[in-house]
C-alpha cells in the first residue's frame, strides 16, 4: 500500500445515523432484519441461531425479525423494551441504526432514538394506509428535528403490488404532512418480507421508478455534512499539566471540547461565555499535535492568546456571534420517567456541558401526540410532551433548537435519583431569533 | 459571521471524535474514574483515544486489570510493557486474590474463571471508591448489549438492570450517582469489530502477537478450535492438531478460542474481517454459547 492511513477501494462517505419507526405489526423489525441480511451484515453464527430459533418456534422460513430480538425479558414478552442500535456497513458508508419499539412506551423511546438520528423511515403498513401512530411517529420525528423522513409504504407484497395503493397511501399523508408543516418526504413502497426496493429493485414494483431504499440512504447527507453555524464550543475538561520534569508544560492550560457548530482556525477572535472576555485562539491540538483548524464535531483541546480562567460548563464562541445569556428558557419538553414532573421541585438542567437548577414556572400546554391538540395540565406523566416555561438559577447560553441540536437541548435530571427525567428543545423567542430561513420549515414544533 | 464548512468527517475520524467526547465526560463529571485495561484490542484502542483526549496531560485515571490467572502470558507481558510506555498507573486485582479472601468459591479447580471477574471487579471499585469504569465493549458484539448505554449504571451491588437505564439523549451523558453506584461508560459503543481494526491500522498500534497468525496445538470442540495449553489439556480421544491460527479476541484461556488464520499483519487481518462469516463472540467465545442469553446473565450479576 503506497499510504498506510488510506485504505484500498474504500470511498468513505461518512456516517449515517437513522431511525426506524414503526409497530411490531408494520414489520419494522423484519425490514430491518432484511437490511442487515441483503448488505451480507449478518454472519453465519447469526443466520445458525437465528435458523434454529425460527424453527423452535415452528416457523417454516427463516424469521429475520428475529434478529433484532435483544433481551431476555423482552423475548419473553414478545415485545421490544427499548432503544437497540445496529450497525452496517456497504463499504462506502457506515450505518447506525437505532431502533424504537412501538409499545406504550413509544414517545420516550422515539425521542431518544430521534436524537441522534439524522434520517427516518417512517413505516406504514399498504393494507392499513395512514393510522393515528404515522401521524405520532412524524410530529415527533419533526419535533426531534430529523431533517429526512422516508415513508416506507411496506407489505406491498399483500396488496398485489398494486400502485393504486401507493399513490392514495402517499396523498393521504402528504394531506396531513402539509397541515404539520413537514416539507420533504420520500415515499418508497416496498416488501421487507419479499425484499423488494429495500436493497435490490425485484420484480414486481416495476411501475416504481425511483431508488431503492438503500440508495436512499446511500445518498442521504450525513449529519455532519449540514452545520453552516457560528463557532460553538462547550469546554468538558481543562488539561493544566504542571508536570515539574517538563518546565514548557508549567503554563499549559488547553481546553478540552468538541466543536457543536460552526468551525474555528488558529487566530480567530473568540468569546469566553459566561465571564465575556475576548481573546484569540493561540492553537488547536488533538492529543498534543497541533492542527490549524478544527470543524463541527471534531474533538480538540483549544490554547487561547490571554491567561484567562476558564472551568467546565463554559463556552468559547465566535467574538461578535455569541448567544444571549438566558434565565427563563422557553422549551418543549418530553417527560421520560415514571415519576411526574412536579411544578413544585427543582430540578438539575444540563445543558452542553454546563448544569444549573431549574424549576418549572408555567406549563403553557400539553399536547396530545395522537390527535396533536393542545390541553392544559399541571403536572407531566411519562411519555407527555409540553410546552414550558422554566426558570434557572443561572443563565445557560443556548440557541434555539431549531439552529442548532447540540446548543439547543437539555435534559432534567432528578438529584434524589440521579434519573434523567425530561428532554428539552428549547424555542425560539425574542431573546433567541431565529436567524435562519429554515425554521419556517420546522413545524416539529408543540405549538405557539 | 456564518460559515458553511465543506469538509466533513470520514466515519473512523468521526468515532474517534465521539470516543475523545466520552472519555472527557466521564473526566468532567466523575470524580474517582478508572479505565479497564486487558492487553486486548479494544482496551488498547481506548488507550490510544485517552491520549488523544488528555496529551499533553497525563490520563486523569489508573488502569485497571482484573486478571483471572488464566492469560496468555504474552498479554499481560504486553500490558505492563504499554502501561509503562504510557506512563500510567496500572492496578493489578486477580481473581486468586478473591478466591483467597473466599468471596470467589469454584465448583470444581477446572471451572473457568471468567464469569468469577465480576466479584473481583465489584471488590476493587469498592477498594478504591471508583465512580465510573471506562470499558471497550461495543454494541455489535453481542445481542443483549445492543441496548447498552453509552453510560450504563450499576447499582451498588454492581447490577445491571436493562429495564431500570437511564434514557441517553443527544451527546448529555448522565453520569452522575451516589456513593456505593457506579457508572460503565463505553466510549466505543458505537465501533464494529472491523472500525477496531481499521482504527489499529490508521494508528499503527501494537498488539500482543497473539493477534496475528502463529502455529498452535488445538482441539476442535463443537465447531469451535480449542487451544490446548496447561489449563486446557487435550481429553482423551481428541485428536491435536497443529494449525495456523489467531486470536479475535484475548482473555480467558479457557474460554478465548482462536480462529484457523494465515494473516500475520494488521492489512491482511482487516481483509479477513471483511470476508468473514462468523461473528467475532460466536467464533471466539466458547462461554457465550451455552445460552442465547448468557451475556444478559453475566451482566445482572455485575459483569462488565
């Protein structure tokens, strides 16, 4: 090999992180079994258990649903329990699966597998059309700010193939979808059974002309690929040597993060957060080798020009784009544990790396995520999403979700127990304009 | 005062960036951290990350080895050696140590002491009031740890309990717990078998030579090749043979087999591992077969 760091025939276009939604009943699990099968992902081990299982349960065929079966208690439920990730790899792209069951746990398990997930494909079963849960699983797929969504019309196979019942499936929810405000959606129709437009084309669907879905996906932007924000970087660690064998280590001081927007060269002018010194940046290293720049989600340690005290939960932005200092933080809010959200706590918010007590001033509405109307409450239950008003202790410097996911989230956290209880996004407001013409394309949104 | 960045990450820099982005984490938020250190591939790339997360600092944790006394001795030679070259602070426990004090009682002398680790482990996070071990297991490995989290909490008596995790949001690990608790964290999660590899390349990092093809005596036992040493002598009836193999994985004699290999370098290792049809447990773990679910089993008691 000429270059050990490159490898031979290998094209890397990134990673793609992606969703699937969908109930036990709209073979979601068999479509991602079929995923996994057709990219040759599944290894012999797995095909023999998976073999002998289907055939312990009198199954004539191979079950590939099966696969994605994870824990004991959930094998013995017949049910998924939780968020599973998969993995695949087509040789020019590495893909994350996350998978969210269907049960009524759903809008807690979907918000965490939407989090980190950059497209999904939102699975309807071609003999039941458009139900209730599509409608639940693209609010909230919109709400979580996934910016493709992919409508898999699947068991086609059941309905003759027939395009007839492609083409109202896809007016129905274009209906609806425009009513969300949701913009771009692909529809597909497929069999995950058959495996047809899932990885080959097949036979039957001859009258559907556009890419399979794993070309799809194949050519879907990677999260990576889509930060055009200003400089934002939350300091997790700061590494001060002061190893006395090493005297040019006495002054170290590097701060430790991950860039979550924007980028950043060595010279540029940056913003200390919450003290508002300003200062430039002397150098940026990655395991004390020096690099010039650094761009979103790089991993860094930054050296600045000026000796300035700067701890965790700080943030270094760009001098001249940096965000407001907020104390009452407008949000949606996903109540993810057992025990309700009480107006009466407080509560730890994190947000980035930086934790400060909030407590709940107004909750402004709940919404019902299956008829998507709004209703007032004074307490949250697991799984409500809300729109509150939260007040803290100390000002965090967020942007809007909308802008930005990784400055624009939080969650609670319960310091009795420990849990992480709610996940937030937090709204756009005077104090936080939205400085970006896509927002309008963002109806995930719990209302006004 | 916006830019649009044009360059984009290749998958491995990206699962670089996100295993430097836990390992901080877990510095920035546990008190008492310790890393979990084998002399296999996965530790050693985990290595290989803290020095990119905390250069030109020293890691901000020990290394921690829990040694069944039943490794290869070419491993925990490699260990040592990589510790020392590192400059890091390696802790020692063994299972022997808690078959002494009796907290670790064997069926029979024979029996293996893997699933045994777990006591020894609990016994040294107790020792030394650890918060957090970072560990290199990866959600590909194994079904019932595809659900893992990235922090993954442990009550203090050491379980696991997949119904009782907390839910793990964006890039906001929670980390945080009470005395006694304890929080796994697996900074490569989300890594392949064949991301390990490639990473090992890029880096160019060593191995203990077990890894790589090597002429060694072994049994085959239910589809699986089992090495014949000391502890695991060949029983009556079966046949020795001499065969090129490697090792997948490295850890417990009696429960680590190797597979029939001609690769001797890192290149021909990773054009294996994209051919291959057996899955990195399935073809090395002589302990995972026994049930569908052995791993869920282990873990409840505290396993890593």
């Amino acid at each position: 090999m000429s270059n050990p760091h490159e490898f031979p025939n290998e094209i890397d276009h990134g990673l793609l992180r992606f969703l699937t939604c969908g109930s036990v009943d709209d073979g979601k699990s068999t479509l991602i079994g079929r995923l996994l099968y057709d990219t040759k992902a599944i290894l012999a081990d797995t095909l023999g258990a998976l073999a002998a299982t289907s055939q312990r349960r009198g199954l004539t065929e191979l079950d590939l649903s099966l696969l994605t079966d994870g824990l004991q208690a959930e094998r013995e439920q017949g049910i998924t329990i939780d968020v599973a990730y998969r993995y695949f790899s087509t040789g020019t792209r590495n893909y994350i699966i996350a998978d969210a069951p269907g049960h009524e746990q759903y809008t807690r398990n979907m918000v965490t597998a939407a989090s980190t997930a950059n497209l999904a494909i939102i699975l309807v079963d071609a003999r039941k059309g458009v139900l209730t849960q599509t409608r639940r699983h693209s609010y909230l797929a919109r709400l979580v700010g996934i910016p493709h969504l992919v409508v898999a019309v699947n068991k086609m196979d059941l309905v003759d193939y027939d395009p007839a019942v492609f083409a109202r499936i896809q007016e129905d929810y274009l209906d609806f979808a425009a009513r969300l405000g949701i913009g771009e959606v692909r529809f597909i129709p497929l069999s995950a059974l058959t495996g047809e437009m899932v990885v080959e084309r097949g036979e039957r669907l001859g009258w559907y002309d556009g890419p399979t879905l794993l070309e799809i996906l194949e050519s879907a932007p990677a999260a990576h690929t889509e930060q055009p924000e200003a400089f934002r970087f939350p300091v997790q660690y700061v590494c001060r040597p002061r190893d006395a064998a090493n005297p040019a280590l006495h002054d170290y001081r590097g701060f430790m993060g991950r860039v979550e927007a924007g980028e950043i060269a060595i010279g540029d002018p940056v913003t200390v957060l919450p003290s508002g010194f300003e200062t430039r940046i002397k150098d940026i290293q990655l395991g004390g080798v020096s690099q010039p720049t650094a761009i979103h989600e790089q991993s860094v340690t930054l050296l600045l020009e000026d000796e300035i005290d700067i701890s965790r939960g700080d943030l270094l932005v760009r001098t001249g784009a940096a965000p407001e200092a907020i104390r009452e933080i407008d949000a949606c809010v996903c109540w993810l544990a057992e025990t309700p959200l009480s107006p009466a706590r407080h509560y730890l918010l994190r947000h980035t790396t930086r934790e400060v007590r909030a407590r709940v001033a107004d909750i402004k509405h709940r919404l019902d995520v299956n008829t998507l109307e709004r209703g007032p409450a004074t307490q949250l239950r697991m799984n409500d999403i809300a729109r509150l008003t939260l007040k803290l202790a100390q000002p965090i410097f967020p942007d809007p979700y909308v802008v930005n996911r990784a400055t624009g989230a939080f969650i609670l956290i319960d310091e009795s127990t420990n849990n992480t209880v709610g996940a937030g996004m937090i709204k756009e407001s005077e104090h936080l304009p939205h400085w970006r013409q896509a927002v309008t394309q963002w109806a995930g949104d719990c209302g006004q | 005062m916006t830019t649009l960045s044009t360059r984009t990450l290749s998958h491995l820099d990206w699962l670089e960036a996100d295993a430097i982005h836990i390992l901080r984490e877990v510095a920035g938020q546990c008190a008492r951290p310790a890393l979990l250190f084998s002399g296999g591939k996965d530790s050693i790339c985990l290595l290989r990350l803290a020095e990119k997360a905390f250069r030109p600092g020293g890691f901000p944790f020990p290394l921690l080895h829990i040694d069944t006394g039943h490794n290869y001795p070419e491993v925990i030679a490699f260990r040592d050696r990589h510790a020392a070259a590192l400059g890091a602070r390696l802790i020692v426990r063994t299972v022997e140590d808690s078959m002494a004090r009796g907290s670790v009682l064997l069926k029979h002398p024979g029996e293996s002491r893997n699933r045994h680790q777990s006591v020894t482990l609990l016994e040294a996070i107790a020792e030394f009031g650890f918060d957090a071990c970072i560990g290199g297991a990866r959600r590909d490995e194994e079904k019932s740890r595809a659900k893992e989290r990235v922090m993954s909490f442990r009550d203090e008596f050491g379980q696991w309990d997949p119904k009782n995790q907390r839910p793990e949001l964006w890039s906001l690990y929670n980390a945080r717990t009470h005395k006694g608790e304890n929080i796994r964290a697996f900074p490569i999660s989300d890594w392949t078998e064949r991301d390990v590899w490639q990473y090992i390349q890029r880096e160019r990092l060593d191995l203990p030579s077990i890894y790589f093809a090597h002429t060694r005596p072994v049994v085959r036992d239910k589809g699986l090749l089992r090495p014949v040493t000391e502890l695991t002598p060949a029983q009556p009836g079966e046949q020795v043979e001499q065969l090129r193999v490697r090792f997948r994985t490295v850890g417990d004699i009696p429960c680590t087999a190797p597979v029939e290999s001609e690769a001797d370098t890192i290149d021909q290792i990773l054009a294996e591992t994209a051919v291959t049809t057996l899955s990195e447990r399935g073809a090395t773990r002589l302990d995972d077969q026994t049930s569908d679910a052995s791993m869920e089993e282990r873990k409840r008691a505290g396993y890593f």
